[in-house]
C-alpha cells in the first residue's frame, strides 16, 4: 500500500543539539499509528515538522507520492493535516465557538454567521459529550476543558491526517475513552492517525503499528500486536523497566497537613477536610470539573478559600503562592506553560526561582551557590539542555517538567502538592520521578497527589481521597482498591469506603 505521508531522512539541530538525525516514517491511509520515545527522543520535534510548526534542515516530505514544504501550519490545515497538542495554542480572549471554528468561520453574504458557528461549535462538543456555552471566553475555563476545546478543533475539521501529541495526557480517564472512540471513528472513515502518548495502554488499545525513536534516531516501526510492552520500554529507553513504582512500605507519622472545611471562593471545593501525615502519599481522583484541581490551587495559595489548614499542627493562612512557600509547602501546577515556567528565563533561573530566600543575603543573590544548585538538580533528573543558560522553552515539554519538578524537590518542603506530576513525561521519567517522590516521603514529608491516570494513583499512593461535585465523597485504601472501585466513585457511586 502507498503511504499517504512519507518522510524521509528528516534531520533537525537546534543550538547545536540534535534533535532528529536521518529519520523514515511513514503512514498510511486509515491507520492509527503510535510515535513513542523518551522526552526528547524527537517525537515532537517530527510532528511538528510534518504540520509546518518547524522546518526541517534537511529530508524529505511527500504526501501522496507528490513532494510538499509546508511553510506554516495553516499551509498544512488547507493540506488537510491537523494537530492537537499537550501545550494548548487556543486563543483565550476568545470565544468557545471562535477558537473551534477558527480559520473557517461559516460566512453568509460576505460576513460571518455567528448562529451558524455556535451550532457547529456546539455540534462538535457534543459528540465529545463536552458541555459549555460557545459563547464563553476559553480563558475562563479550566485546563481539561480547554484540552477538550482543542480536540473539537481538530477533530471536526474534514482531515486527512490528524496529529495527537499528549492530548490525553489533561484529559479524565472518561474524557479519554471518548477521544479515543473519536479516533476510531476517523480511522474507519479513512483518516490517518500519529497517536504520541506517554501512556502505554492508550496506544495497546488505539494503534495498529507504533514507530521508536530515542536520541533522534530511528529505532525502528513494528506491529503493535506482536511487540510486549516490556519490549517496547526497551526501544524506548534502552533498558528494562520491571517495576515502574517500586512501591516501598514506609510507616506513617504524625499528621503535617490538616484540611477543615476547606471551600474555596468559586465553591469549586466545598468543606473539604483531610490530613496528610508524614511519610504519607495521599491522591486525589475524579473527573474533570470535580474540583481536585483547584483543591491543589488552594493549598498551592494560588486561588482563595476559607476553612482552616494546618501544618504540623499550627494554624497557616496560604493567602499566596509566597505565603504557602513560606509555610513549607511546594506546589506544582498542572499547567505548566502557563503556571509554572518562566519563559524567557533560563534554565538556571527557572530551577532557582523557589530558592532565593536560601541563595539571597544582603539582597544579593549567591550566584555561584544557584549555579551548583541547578547544576546538581540537572544531573539529578537528567535534565536534558544545552546549557544551564540555555531558555526554557528550547527543552522539550518533558524536560520543562523535569525542571518545575527540580525546583521544589531540591529544597526538600515539609510538604508537597503535585498536581499532574507526570503530565507529558515519558516512562522512564515517570519512574524517576516516583522514586524521588518516594525519597522524599521516607525522609518525612508529606504529599498530596492531583492526578488523572488511576494506574498511577493506586501504584504509588497509601490512600486516595475521591472528588465529586466539588466534595471528598470518598477514601479508599490505595492497596485495597481497584480503577473500577475508584471510577465508580469518581462517577458518583455510594458504596465507597468511608470518607477519612
């Protein structure tokens, strides 16, 4: 069969760091096709090249056998290839029904037929199963929500070739299976899919036949059928990963966080109570829209609330993300592009951000002491930059993460708030990171989880506190607990084990 898009030898370098070298794909037509690696294997960086967002240094791109170059993405829209990306490119001063019809607003003589596109745009949502007014402004929203605006976009356009690059990854579990059930459906209808996930199972479940990178080079494309995933984490990372957990028995302190009646001021959260204890990781699951992220906010200081919290038994008043370091507490956002990098700052300056207190004297930062700091969290988490001066936004998204992670764990907080922790981070990172997290609850923190993969909640957590509708409705013995036991709550079931 004559691949739809063919791409051959393509080769990409920035700032003297490979990216891609001499890489073959191909895709046919009706295909779901997995792209998997490491951060920074290239995967991205490949995407972005077959839908304009980059051009190549060298290679070659045809689309059915005629050769293309792509000067943008909008060049690549009117070639009908689309893309839905982890890092959101909505317009947020914009409406719903603008930023899913936008470059093709419906027009009826000469001017635009707003009716018109409010009911495609609500047309489009619907058969996502996603329920908002097109006429609000996107960055009103939350993340979930705007990811699934992002979907809509892509996937009621007519396309030949659709790209998803980790738009599952700010996506619920039910909000998934729906995407998924969409690619489906544009599989059979002839549409050709490059599916990039950090999660096995999505790709196990969707793709046909899964290509590897790893350092820019090509390891290789193969049936999905006939590849275990054991062997696929070795061609992605060159190792094998038998335990991605490695859950350790550590024994509970003394509580460190204790939550009362904790509402905050949109009533996203409504008189939440809870404690953390030392030596403790506690998650927090349920569907988008259930208020775990804004839980995380507010104990990040980030948004207001009322109700009481406690750190080792003193009263603390997290009124902003300064009160809450000051307190002790280490916060990393779910959105990360918007909440949690710097952008124009370097590398460097974005792992020192949370540590000018300790680095400051006089008013004078310790320049050389913040050197060794980001130089030993690099290392640490394998960080992969050209430099310590090199900015932030030329890592790959992964990396980014590393970093935002870097920041708080090398200051070693009483407590820790993750919300998303592993969002777009590839499985031999992820495994890094829970043995970090896990380092630093057997040295005595506590953690608290936000997460949307129940895999990950029930490898890694002692217990997982369930919301729905804005409340804790439930708490489950992590070890005790199934993903079924955990989504029927999360759906509102009432058997669950007795809120703690």
């Amino acid at each position: 069969m004559t691949p739809l898009v063919r791409m051959t030898g393509i080769s990409k370098a920035f700032t003297g760091v490979v990216a891609l070298d001499a890489v073959d794909f191909e895709l046919l037509a009706g295909e779901i096709h997995a792209l998997a690696g490491e951060n920074g294997s290239g995967k991205s960086t490949l995407v972005k090249i077959l839908y304009g967002g980059l051009q190549p240094d060298a290679g070659r791109i045809e689309v059915d056998g005629e050769p293309v170059a792509f000067a943008g993405p909008r060049a690549a829209i009117e070639a009908g290839i689309v893309a839905i990306s982890q890092e959101l490119t909505l317009a947020p001063t914009l409406s719903v029904a603008e930023n899913i019809m936008m470059g093709r607003l419906p027009r009826r003589n000469g001017l635009i037929d707003w009716r018109r596109a409010r009911r495609l745009a609500e047309e489009a949502l619907a058969d996502l199963d996603v329920h908002v007014d097109p006429t609000r402004r996107v960055g009103e929203l939350s993340i979930e929500l705007q990811q699934e605006i992002e979907v809509a976009r892509a996937v009621s356009a007519s396309s030949r070739v659709v790209v998803v690059d980790e738009a599952t990854s700010s996506l619920s579990e039910a909000a998934t299976d729906r995407l998924l059930e969409r690619l489906e459906a544009l599989r059979a209808r002839g549409t050709a899919v490059v599916f990039i996930s950090h999660r096995l199972r999505e790709l196990y479940r969707s793709a046909s036949r899964v290509t590897v990178l790893r350092d820019g080079r090509l390891i290789g494309t193969a049936p999905l059928a006939e590849t275990s995933e054991q062997q696929l984490v070795r061609m992605m990372v060159g190792r094998e990963i038998t335990d991605l957990f490695k859950k350790r028995r550590i024994e509970p302190g003394k509580p460190v966080l204790r939550v009362a009646n904790l509402t905050t001021e949109d009533a996203a959260v409504q008189d939440a109570s809870f404690e953390v204890c030392a030596g403790e990781i506690v998650g927090v699951a349920g569907l988008v829209g259930c208020g775990k992220s804004e839980l995380a906010l507010a104990l990040g200081g980030a948004i207001k609330s009322t109700g009481t919290v406690e750190l080792h038994g003193k009263l603390v008043r997290l009124r902003s993300p300064r009160a809450a370091i000051d307190a002790g507490v280490g916060f990393v956002p779910e959105d990360r592009k918007r909440s949690a990098i710097l952008p124009t700052r370097s590398v460097q300056q974005n792992l020192s951000a949370a540590w000018m207190p300790r680095l400051t004297r006089l008013g004078l930062i310790n320049v050389a002491e913040e050197r060794r700091m980001a130089a030993a969290s690099v290392t640490r988490f394998a960080v992969r930059t050209p430099s310590l001066q090199a900015r932030i936004v030329q890592l790959s998204g992964g990396n980014q993460q590393k970093v935002v992670l870097g920041r708080w764990f090398a200051l070693s907080p009483e407590l820790v708030v993750l919300s998303e922790p592993t969002r777009g981070i590839d499985v031999g990172a992820k495994s890094e990171v829970y043995r970090l997290v896990q380092d630093m609850v057997e040295s005595g923190a506590a953690v608290l989880i936000v997460s949307s993969e129940l895999p990950e909640l029930l490898g890694l957590c002692d217990r997982i506190l369930v919301m729905f509708r804005s409340r804790i409705t439930a708490a489950f013995e992590a070890a005790a607990a199934t993903e079924e036991d955990i989504a029927h709550a999360a759906f509102g079931g009432a058997d669950a084990q007795e809120v703690a």
